[in-house]
C-alpha cells in the first residue's frame, strides 16, 4: 500500500497507521543489519543513531535539524522482523515517546542475483495528520535504506533540514 489506513482503529478516535512495502535487492540479514545497528541507521536514516538490539533495549536517531526520535524494542527475530516503540522527543510533535508502534516484517524473495527481500513496514498509533507526514517520511527513508541495502549511494537526504511538524500544522498530502 502506498499511503496511510484506518487499520483496525476504532470508529471516531483518528488513530491510523502507515502501511508501506518495499522490494529490496538484497538479502534480509543485510537489511536486518540495517535496521538493527548504529552505523547502518546512520547510513541511510540520521548522521546520529543508538541501538541496543535487545528486546526492551533503546533504538534512537536525531535527525541532522536535531530532532530525536527514540523508542524500545519489542520483538526482534534476526533477518525476519523488527518491532519497536516510536515517538519524538519534542512535545509539540503530539508523538510521545513510546506511543506509536513500527512493525518491520522481512521476508526471502528470490531474485536474479540471489535472494533479495521485501520489507512491509506498518506504523501504527498515529492520528491525522501525523500520519500523512510519517508515510512521506517513511517513504523517503526506505527509499535510503534500499538504495544502501543494494549497494548503492542514497545522495543527500532530501528531507535532512526540515523538521517533522507540530501537531496541528497542515501537512501537505
């Protein structure tokens, strides 16, 4: 899917998610490795990343306009999946720390070079606009990590200066 979904909310509360999948030319225990250490979010995510990955242990990244986004492990299985709590640290954002969840489902595909992998992201627990701005976010960043994942330059992070918006602050679709 490509943009943001009501999932499984409830009626009336807002709360919806964001629910992307992409096909990456690599295999899964490159991209788990990716998702799961310090230099390998740096590479395609923030120039600042903490990792602990243990279950409950710290993933963090500051953006390079310094805004931090931090949660907790939840569930990891190595070259399989990755779920973690997901907030950022300013209070205007309206995401606490910890209030949202992303699941990062990997799975084998074969490919002409090997096993590649197609990875479905869902981040749940987020209200409009929020989500609207987290699928554009979303989808740049995969976009990184893909590229790195295979092997190639990811460029200049087209959304390096600018700051993920107030709750409340239009969001362009």
């Amino acid at each position: 899917m490509s943009g943001p979904d009501d999932g499984d909310a409830p009626a009336g509360l807002g709360v919806r998610l964001v629910d992307r999948t992409v096909v990456v030319a690599a295999p899964p225990e490159r991209v788990y490795a990716l998702l799961t250490h310090a230099d390998g979010i740096v590479r395609w995510m923030a120039p600042q990343a903490q990792v602990e990955a243990v279950v409950d242990g710290v993933i963090a990244w500051r953006h390079a306009n310094g805004d931090r986004v931090e949660g907790r492990f939840v569930e990891l299985v190595p070259a399989r999946r990755v779920v973690f709590t997901y907030g950022w640290d300013r209070q205007d954002v309206g995401i606490p720390v910890g209030s949202t969840l992303v699941e990062i489902t990997l799975t084998p595909l074969p490919s002409a070079d090997g096993t590649g992998t197609e990875l479905h992201l869902v981040h749940r627990g987020l209200s409009e606009p929020m989500a609207r701005a987290h699928h554009g976010g979303w989808a740049n960043y995969l976009a990184r990590l893909t590229a790195v994942a295979e092997g190639r330059d990811p460029g200049p992070d087209p959304l390096a200066a600018e700051r993920v918006p107030a709750a409340g602050q239009r969001v362009e679709p």
